[in-house]
C-alpha cells in the first residue's frame, strides 16, 4: 500500500465517525482528522498531536504510550477547559480520549487511531438509551394487557356462541337418535369439538385467573400442561394469594405459563416445579427442572431464536412492570427460574409481612 492509498484510507474512516478522531504518525503528526477534530482542537493534518491537545489537562500518559509504541489500546480522562470569553462557560468539560494503534506505515511510522469523547454527550446518549428502553418495555407490557383482553374476549367468545350452539346441536342429534336415526359417530364428533372448544377457551385466558387469583391459575395451568405433556409439573404448596395487580397478576401469570412450557418441552421427562415464596414486599415465582439444562448465553445471544425470543420477551415483561427475571442453567444441571414483582400496599399502606415475620 502506498502512502497515498493510506492516506485516503484513513481520511475515509475518520470520516465515517461522530465523534472528534484523528490518525497520528508516531506521538507528533497528525496525518488526517475529521471535521469535528478541527473543530474543537483548531488543528487540522500536518499539526503536532502535543500542541493540538494543549487546551486537555493530563494528556501525558497518552504521548508517552504513543511515543513507547504500547500499549495497543489505551484510554485516559482529561478535562479540557473551553477557550472562551465569558466566565460562566469556562468550567472544565471532561472528556475521555481513547487510542488504538493501528499498524505500520510506509515509511516505518506507527499510526494509531485516537477519538475524544464528551462525558456529557456520552450521559445524554446514556440517558437517551436507558428512557427508550423504560418505553420499549412500557410498550411491552401494554400490548401483552391488550393481548390478554383480547384472549379473554375471544375465551368468553367461543365459550359463549360457540359450545353454546354445539350444545345445541347435539341436543338436536339426539333427538334424531331418539327417533330411531344411527347417529352416534356425529356424537362422537360434536362432543369431541365441544371438549376441544372448552380447552381453547382455557387456554386463551383461564377464568380462574381473574376469579381466584394466579396461584389457582398455576394449579390449574400446572394440570392442564400435565395432561399435554411428558414432564410431571406440580405445584408446591401455598398458603395465600399474593396481592397483585390486575396487570401485574396478567404479566406474572404469562411469564409463568412461557416459562413452564419452556421447562416441559425441552426437559421432556423430568421434574417441573412451580413454586411461590414471599419476602419483604415482594412475592418470587420460580420454575425450576431437572432437564438437561443449557448455556444461558447461547439462548440469548445464540441460534436458538425461538427460545431467545421467549425468554427476552419474559425478561422485558417483567423488567416493564418493575420486577426482576433471573436464569440460572448449566450444561446438564437442570434450570431454574425466578421473576420476582412488587406485592400491593395494604389498603392501610402495609405490605404483607415475609413468611417468618408471619408465624411469630
């Protein structure tokens, strides 16, 4: 590579970023720079690194490991104390400035790539990402409260006009039967289809969650996954209903539900255990089996993208409503999971008091 095609090379890729960057020749020449650079250190190519920085405080860790050839990456934080008139705008602005060395040049120069960054821009972006993902996850637990709206509507829907009018006709048929008509295959179809209408109507929102509460929706949830699948599911005792609201009990329940079928389907054959336990303000929910277990990282930065996909969308829920969703698996030591959420106030202001506060 000529000098010439390097120049271009690193002229285009100082180019490309936002922030302040410059590719230095050894500890002294700036050999290109892009407009931000220029702008906030008044220097552009051909200038020294050392006089371009003369406005950074504590900028000699950074000529010295220039200068030495090592580190390969390196950073520090400075000040940098704005040439201006007005005395309100000449407090120090903190910067970090961070350098990577590239490789040789053609006439035996190291290069090396060096980029400022603005600690109040960095916050504002910080604080940018960090509100758009209490949005995203808002928005989450919104859709899953329309969603479950929707279940519920659509539940009541085919209980209500559906198995009603299949009721009917059955009756119907047996009125054929009655009258001496061979009938009893389309029985056997029509109840099959009630029996089938019953289970989705369940399954799109059990009524024993808005009627009891979560835990007999567990129980119940617990036996209907046991009739589906391999995997004995049980449910360990609970002496009380945690106090939860409308949106948190539907969220909760969801999470439990994605979580247990999760645990059935890929620990086919083992233990399921849904449990409840009560602490200071809070009430946890975990799932745990003894499956084959798997790598925690792979299932959200892996392949698996359908098993990526629920258990991110659990974490999200739950982290929207204010809870905490924890994973713990290993290669072939089972997994367990815990979502955690806040109890409601007592009507007098008082939470439920933990289990062994309780029995005192």
């Amino acid at each position: 590579m000529t000098p010439q095609d390097l120049h271009q090379l690193a002229e285009t890729f100082v180019s490309l970023l936002d922030w302040p960057s410059a590719v230095v020749a050894g500890a002294d020449e700036i050999v290109v720079c892009n407009e931000p650079w220029s702008k906030l250190t008044g220097a552009g190519p051909s200038s020294e690194l050392e006089s371009s920085l003369r406005g950074f405080s504590s900028i000699e860790p950074l000529i010295g490991s220039l200068r030495a050839g090592s580190p390969t990456v390196g950073s520090i934080t400075t000040a940098r104390t704005p040439d201006v008139a007005s005395m309100a705008e000449m407090l120090p602005v903190e910067y970090t400035i961070r350098w990577r060395r590239l490789y040789m040049s053609p006439d035996d120069r190291a290069l090396a790539l060096i980029v400022l960054q603005d600690h109040s821009e960095v916050e504002h972006l910080a604080s940018v990402i960090s509100s758009q993902r209490l949005r995203i996850n808002q928005l989450l637990v919104r859709q899953t409260i329309i969603e479950e709206t929707e279940r519920r509507r659509l539940g009541r829907a085919l209980h209500d006009v559906v198995s009603q009018n299949l009721g009917r006709i059955r009756m119907d048929v047996k009125r054929l039967v009655a009258a001496g008509v061979d009938a009893d295959e389309l029985l056997a179809t029509i109840d099959r289809v009630i029996e089938d209408t019953r289970t989705l109507a369940f399954e799109l929102s059990p009524p024993v969650l808005e009627d009891l509460g979560v835990i007999p929706a567990v129980q119940w949830l617990a036996e209907h996954l046991n009739k589906r699948y391999r995997s004995k599911i049980t449910v360990d005792e609970v002496d009380r209903e945690p106090r939860l609201s409308h949106e948190t009990r539907t969220i909760v329940f969801r999470a439990i539900r994605e979580l247990a079928i999760n645990a059935a389907k890929h620990a086919e054959g083992s233990e399921v255990v849904i449990s409840c336990s009560f602490g200071d303000r809070v009430v946890s929910f975990t799932v745990s089996d003894s499956g084959p277990g798997f790598d925690v990282a792979t299932a959200f930065g892996g392949a698996d993208g359908v098993q990526r996909f629920g258990l991110l969308s659990v974490e999200q829920q739950i982290r929207g409503i204010g809870g905490v969703f924890e994973l713990v698996s290993n290669v072939g030591e089972g997994t367990r999971a815990t979502v955690t959420v806040a109890l409601q106030p007592e009507k007098g202001g008082s939470h439920d008091e933990p289990d062994d506060r309780r029995r005192r």
